[in-house]
C-alpha cells in the first residue's frame, strides 16, 4: 500500500483516518467517493439537491417517474470495474438490460434509420438506404475502432494533466486527424446525407456540434458495436442509488439540501468546504464534481492562474438543453413503432447545427430525441400508461442574446407538441397526466451549470485531454475535479472514467495517530 502524502495530512490533524469531501453528488462524484472508500478515506458528499445523482437523478410526478438526464448506459464495463475495485458485484446490484434495436432515426423524407449491434445487421440497413456506402461504412467502423483504442481505452482512463503527455500523443493526434471533425469524417466515407448524419450526431449526446468536435469521437461507433447500449431497470437514478448505498457501507456519508459556498485553504493547499450552513468540513482533499467553470468562478476565493473567469467566459460552452418531461394516460399499447429511444431529425442538419452552436439563436425547426422507457421498464408509469422525455437542443446562455425562457418556454414548448403530434405520437396531448419543463434556466439554477449548458466545456479539439480542466487542479493543490468538465469528458462514460483517473492520482490512504 502506498504511504499517504505528507502534503495530504500531517499527525494531529485528524484522528486516526485520513478524510476527503466530495462537492456534488453526480455520477462523477459518487464514482470517485466509491474509490476515495476503497482507498481507506474516511468521504463525505454534499450535493444540492435531495437524492444522489445529479443531472441522473429522477423526479416523480402522478406516479410517473422521469429520468432527469443521461438515459443511455454505453460500456457497463465501467461500472463492473468499479463495482470490482470496491469489493462489489454490480449485476448483483443493478438490474441492467441490453436493447435491441440501440435506436431509431426518423428522416424528414419518411426513411427510417435502425442502430443494432450486429454488424451485418448494420451494413443491411446502410444498403437499404444507400448501396454504394456500403465500402464507406466498413472503413468508417475501421477509423472507430482505432479511435477507440487511442481516445477510450489509452488517453480517456490516464491522467493527461502534464504537457509531455499530450506531446508524445500529438503525432498520433495527426495521423488519426482529429483535427477534422466528426461529420467531416463521416462525409468523406459516405454520400447519402441520411448516412452521414446518422454517423455523426453522436457528439451532441454530450452537447457538442459534430461540425466542430474532433473526430475522435466517431470512437463512439465502436464503442457502442462492442459493449452494446444498455438501460438500468429503474433508470440511471437506480445506479445512483446503488453507488451511494456503497460509499455509506465504506463509512462514508452524504449530506443533501446544502450548497457548497467556498473551498477552504490552509498553507496553500484546499483544507475542505465551507456550506451555506455556514458549517465548515475539514478534509485533506478536496474534489469537486461541481462543474469545472463554476467551481473555479464561484467556489474558490483565490487568484486564478489559468481558468479565470475570462477564460471561461470566453471557453466555448456545450449546447443548452429544452427537456419536456410528459406522462400519458392508457398509452402502453398506443404509437407500436416508438420504441425506447428515438431520435427525430428535423429538415436541416448543418443550418440548424450552425443556429445552435454560431448564431446562438432559437430556430423555428428542431431535431429531438424521445424517451420511453416504458417500452422497457413498466416501473416508470403507472400501469397501462406511459412516460416521456423528449429533448431538444438549443442555444446556451452565453450569447449576444440569449434566450429568454420567461417568455419563449411555453411557446416553444407547443412546437415541439406540434412536431410530435405530426410526425411521432399523435393525439398524445389527449392523454396528458403530468408534464414538467426544463430550461437553460434551470440547468443553470439546479445544477449551477454556467451559462445552462447542458454538458460543460464543448469537446472541441482545443478544449479536449490536456486543454480542458485537469483532474488534479491547476490552482490549488489538494483540490481535484471530476465529472463532465474535466478530462476526459462528459457522459457516462466519461464522468465515470474520470473518477478512475483521480483513482491513479491520489494515493491510498494511511492511518496517522492522533497527537
């Protein structure tokens, strides 16, 4: 076992334990309270809201129960290994069921377009759309998988918080050429539009432009070929659930309904949190599943060497998010072809794209995706009925002009019902039993996300690895971030991964008597 820091504690400073304090209760966080658990730190969480999970947590409403974000589990993997390193089995724990079909992609023309996780089954639906990108797509899953092995598997589950380590990968970085984008990638492989849409849009399931991400991400390709798509019997809340369960078997606990309002410093170095309570937690490290920019903007009292609030400002931030929560009334059997995930692709794709992410401006069309998980878990609705998610990306607040939801919420509202009513579920608004809206505002106001982003710092190439903000903070030792906005990103996968980053840089804990 390796022999705790002396920068992390010093004798008499604490009885017996060495102790952390995890700031927010998200995936990210929990993940890393887990491993901070195993490595012998005595953890406590605080989080904002009442339950564990963050941007995955849930909300119940006349029996409907919403998931509140992600809703697509990836590589579970992930979670087995971190089940595993804490001395735990995670399929005893989590009930998690693999889909088939992955999801569906309506086209404005009328086409359909059905992800699987066979590959023949794939290359079937590529030739039934478009025969000549048959060749196209075979190369395209070739470029992911090599994309997989460097950006998921090597650079997504090490520290990347030294220079050298981005110069020695910067060679690789060009024969892979990420500095063309997803769907500049996926145009150069295949024609039909259908296509290249349906082989690009996955960046925007972490907020981000495929105009303008790094085609690194089209690793997403394989990744979801090789591990499949997944969904948690009772949502992503369920997983949540279980993780905190685990962090208070290691001794740990969690603390809900407190803000964090400052990181405490002591001889340079971040000594624990101070709440709106005006209680002060004392801890030997601290890590922030905070969002980067607000952790850096609002909870550290200090001058900022490189994430100033200039920097920050002026960063490029992920999409913002308009999420209709909806339950209908005796639906089960109702819209046959909407299966658990669906995605709508509306009449532009660039020009929308360009709205969002350039213009900052809210268009008049849209592209969304529906959840139903009760396609899959009849849990989430009262039986015999339904329960919804639909989303659509728009702008985020930091714009020329922003938004103002006060005004447009409920009319945009109605042409998102519109879209559905003609092209998805119609007659839906006749079995209406709850619905509940989130804005930018409230990504902003629940989550304290800047600006309402969705997911944090936009994964564009010069905001990826070594450029977005480190996981062992470039401002205060003793402090270390986890989650969407640090390395190696946001989603699942990604905030999960991070906490096994923080997992090779903190040491394991030691026992130091008390004086």
């Amino acid at each position: 076992m390796t022999r705790v820091d002396p920068h992390f504690a010093s004798p008499g400073e604490f009885a017996q334990q060495p102790t952390a304090v995890v700031i927010g209760a998200g995936l990210g966080g929990l993940s890393a309270a887990m491993r901070l658990g195993s490595k012998g730190y005595r953890v406590e969480i605080v989080d904002r809201l009442d339950m564990p999970g963050g941007r995955g947590s849930s909300i119940t409403e006349n029996g409907h129960r919403f998931d509140l974000g992600p809703t697509i589990i990836t590589v579970p993997q992930l979670f087995r290994e971190l089940w595993a390193d804490c001395g735990r089995d995670f399929d005893a724990e989590v009930d998690l069921r693999p889909l088939d079909p992955f999801y569906e992609i309506w086209f404005q023309d009328g086409s359909k377009f059905c992800a699987t996780g066979s590959t023949e089954g794939m290359r079937a639906e590529i030739a039934r759309l478009s025969p000549s990108d048959v060749p196209g797509y075979d190369r395209f899953l070739k470029d992911s998988e090599r994309r997989y092995q460097v950006g998921f598997e090597d650079l997504g589950r090490r520290p990347l918080h030294k220079l050298w380590d981005l110069i020695k990968v910067l060679p690789t970085f060009a024969m892979l050429r990420a500095d063309r984008s997803v769907y500049g990638h996926a145009a150069r492989l295949v024609k039909d539009e259908r296509l290249r849409m349906a082989l690009s849009f996955h960046p925007l399931f972490i907020g981000g432009d495929p105009f303008n991400v790094t085609s690194m991400y089209i690793l997403v390709g394989h990744l979801e070929k090789t591990y499949g798509v997944h969904y948690a019997m009772g949502g992503v809340a369920a997983i949540a659930k279980a993780m905190a369960n685990i962090v208070q078997d290691q001794g740990g606990t969690l603390t809900f309904g407190r803000d964090v309002t400052e990181i405490m410093v002591k001889n340079g170095r971040a000594a624990g949190v101070k709440l709106d309570t005006g209680r002060i937690i004392p801890a030997d490290i601290v890590v922030s599943n905070a969002d980067a920019g607000h952790t850096y903007s609002k909870l550290l009292n200090q001058k900022r060497k490189r994430w100033t609030d200039k920097r920050l400002t002026q960063s490029r931030w992920s999409a913002g998010l308009f999420v209709w929560y909806f339950g209908t009334k005796d639906t089960r059997d109702m819209w046959r072809d909407v299966g658990h995930h669906t995605i709508l692709n509306g009449p532009r794709y660039e020009g929308l794209l360009r709205d969002i992410f350039i213009k900052g401006e809210l268009a008049d069309d849209m592209s969304i995706y529906l959840h139903r998980p009760t396609v899959t878990d009849p849990s989430a609705a009262p039986d015999g009925d339904d329960t919804f998610y639909v989303l659509s990306p728009v702008p985020h607040l930091n714009v020329d002009n922003p938004v103002n939801w006060e005004v447009e919420r409920e009319a945009y509202r109605q042409k998102v019902e519109k879209v559905l009513e003609d092209r998805l579920i119609p007659g839906f608004m006749d079995h209406i039993s709850a619905s509940r809206i989130f804005t930018p505002y409230d990504f902003r106001d629940r989550y304290l996300s800047p600006h309402g982003s969705g997911f944090s710092i936009e994964p564009r190439i010069l905001q990826s690895a070594w450029f977005r903000p480190h996981n062992v903070s470039e401002e205060l030792p003793g402090l270390y971030l986890v989650g969407a906005g640090t390395h190696p990103g946001a989603g699942l996968p990604g905030v999960v991964s991070s906490a096994e980053v923080l997992g090779k840089l903190i040491p394991d804990a030691v026992k130091v008597p008390a004086e």
